[in-house]
C-alpha cells in the first residue's frame, strides 16, 4: 500500500497503474499544453489511500524557547513588530507558517506598559498563558484580566489588542490561530483598527461573570454569534472540574480525565474552526494509543510526562510544547507516581467534524487496527 506520493503507481485492482510509452508521453505533453492532465498520472498521489501528514511530531522545550523569547523584548518593540511574537516553525510547513496541519502557533512576550496594537482578522485566534501578571486583553470592549493557565478567545472578526498592566511583570502567552488553514482557504482579511486602540465597553471580566458559572446561563440572553460568549476559561475551575471529574471516572482509555471547553450557549466547540480541550494523567496512568482525523498542539500545562507520537518518545515537562499531526498515533504517560499532570491542547477538530471528516482509529492489541467510531 502506498501512503507516500513517491510512486504513483500501483498493482491494486482500482488503482491507477498505467506505464509509460513514447505515445503516452507525447499525450501528456499536449494535455500539457492545453491547460489539462491525465487524472491517472496523479490519482495515487492527490487520492491517498489516508490521511498522509507533511508536518512532522515536534517538541518544543520552553528551557531553550523561553531564553529566545526574552531576547526579543530588547530586540524589537509592539509598536515595530505589530506584536512580538516567535512562532513555532514545523520544518515541512515553513511555507504556510504552521505548527502542524493547518494550525500556527507562536509565543507572545510583552513587558510591563507595553501594548500592542488593536486588530481583527478572518482567522480565528486563541491564547493560553504560560506566565507573567498582570496580562490583559481587549476583546470587542471586553477586557480579560490574565493569569497563569488561564485560556482566552480572540473570535475571528472581532477586534482584539493584549498588553501587559504597568505592575505587572514580563508575560509569555501561547497563541493558537488556524491562519494557515485561512490562508490555504484564500479566506484571510486584515484590519488595524482606526484609533490602534478600543475602548473598554463593559465591566472588567464581564463574560466571566455572565457566562461563566457551570450549568448556569443568564435567563433569557440571546447569543447568534458563531464564538462562545465566555472568552475567558479560567484555570483554577478548569483543574478543579478535572479534579471533580476524575473522582467519579475512570477516565478515557485514549486521553484519560478529558474535558473540551465549550461554548455555554451551545455546549459545541468554542469557536467555527479550532476548538481546546484539557486533559489530566492521574499519577502513574498512561493511555493507549489511536490517532485521529485532526491536528493536534498540546501545551503541559501541569506536572511532567511523555508520548509517543508513531513511535517515537516525546519527554515534556511543565510550558513544553508539542504537535500531533492527523492520523498519527500517539498515547500519553504521566511520569510521575505523586503527582497528576496535565496537559492543554487546541485543535482542529470543529473544522473536521463540520465537514464531516472526522474519524478516529484505536491501535488494535495485536498491532492490527480497531474501528472506534
Ligand atoms: O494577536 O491576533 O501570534 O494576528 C499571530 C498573528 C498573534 C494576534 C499571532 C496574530 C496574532
């Protein structure tokens, strides 16, 4: 079976398997010139057999990024660079700018007093801070006041700046965005907002309070919006929902204690494209492999572990950052006996499961492939 593009041809019966001769070569040369091909020369290659991932299983260690990252607040300023941002480089997408699949990562770092400036954008856009106080963002005049582990949207269309409170202290965040998938679409707009800056139209942390107290919803609120009205998810629920969960649950064979953040209007993904989940390892767990139609980028947000991702070893610890590509397997260990650890991770699997393309795949016990959905 071939799942790489380097022959094109095959002896399966469906298969395109056509050989070359003087006259076929002459053929494709005038279908050439006519704007046209012969579908059978690229069949095996444009229809593969699966899903076949150009972006490669990568981990980032925050020890050696973090270093890099602090270079930069001397190096450029907000205001020079739009926002100060190293992104994460998947050596095969360096074209797309994307972390894994259609996905783009970066780390954010901006000092106490520093703001950068308001903008909006078709692509979709998430953070998850990794540290510092004293980090705030502006979303639409809903300023979100951010902390450690703390997980915020930046819904595509609306207009967004981040900044650092003069007290605070240097802050690192991780940004999400589905700009190559955007791009690749050829659906990517891009505004700078009139004034750089947005006012603040609500009370400071307004959709938390609103929008987000479990299993409750302000009675009677009307929200169309294609985003979830809480752009906020704080940590301490967050681990503490993980905590409550896996108290009364076994856990996932494939993820563990697991928990997708949701839109609270809905209960679906919390926006169109990329959605998040959180996951926990209790002390000692490990899970079993499977692999998944959908790009993965997990951030350890607690604790110390590893994966394997297609067989290869993955060792992280607490702000490491790595990629799962689609239809990859992998399983996850918390390497720990004491301690639970967990990990964040953000997605492409709303845009997936509304086009009706999601699947996922056990590793059977005998190296064979068990259907699971
Ligand atoms: O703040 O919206 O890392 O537009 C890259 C592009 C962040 C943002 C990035 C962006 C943003």
């Amino acid at each position: 079976m071939n799942t790489r593009f380097d022959s094109y041809r095959e002896t399966t019966p469906g298969r395109a398997n056509v050989g070359d001769s003087p006259d076929l070569l002459a053929y494709y040369g005038r279908l050439s010139e006519l704007g046209a091909g012969a579908l059978w020369t690229v069949a095996n290659k444009i229809e593969p057999w699966q899903p076949v991932p150009h972006s490669a299983p990568m981990i980032w260690r925050y020890l050696d990024l973090r270093e890099a990252v602090l270079r930069a607040l001397k190096l450029v300023s907000p205001e020079e660079a739009g926002r100060r941002v190293i992104y994460l480089a998947n050596p095969n997408r360096q074209d797309v700018a994307a972390a894994v699949g259609w996905l783009y990562s970066g780390l954010q770092v901006m000092a106490p007093g520093e703001c950068a400036s308001s903008h909006r954008h078709s692509a979709s856009a998430l953070r998850f801070i990794m540290e510092g106080s004293g980090a705030f963002t502006n979303v639409d005049g809903h300023k979100m006041t951010l902390g450690r582990n703390d997980f915020v949207l930046t819904p595509n269309g609306t207009w967004h700046e981040h900044g650092v409170a003069e007290n605070g202290t240097n802050c690192i965040w991780q940004d999400g965005l589905d700009i190559p998938l955007v791009n690749a679409l050829e659906a990517g707009f891009y505004e700078v907002h009139p004034d750089l800056r947005q006012a603040i139209s609500y009370p400071i942390d307004e959709s938390s309070s609103m929008w987000g107290s479990p299993g409750l919803r302000p009675a009677g609120a009307d929200w169309q919006r294609r985003y979830s009205p809480l752009l906020k998810y704080e940590w301490e629920p967050t681990y503490e929902a993980l905590c409550r969960y896996a108290a009364v649950y076994d856990g996932s064979p494939f993820d563990a204690i697991h928990m997708d953040y949701v839109n609270p209007a809905t209960g679906g993904p919390v926006m169109t494209t990329m959605g998040a989940s959180i996951q926990m390892l209790r002390p000692g767990e490990r899970t079993r492999a499977h692999r998944e139609v959908g790009n993965f980028v997990y951030q350890c947000a607690k604790g110390s572990g590893w994966s394997i991702i297609n067989g290869q070893r993955y060792d992280w610890s607490e702000r490491d950052i790595f990629v799962v590509p689609s239809w990859t397997y992998h399983e996850h260990g918390n390497s720990s006996q004491t301690e639970d650890t967990c990990l964040f991770s953000f997605h492409d699997l709303p845009a997936m499961r509304a086009l009706g393309l999601y699947r996922q795949e056990a590793l059977g016990e005998n190296g064979g492939h068990q259907p699971i959905t």
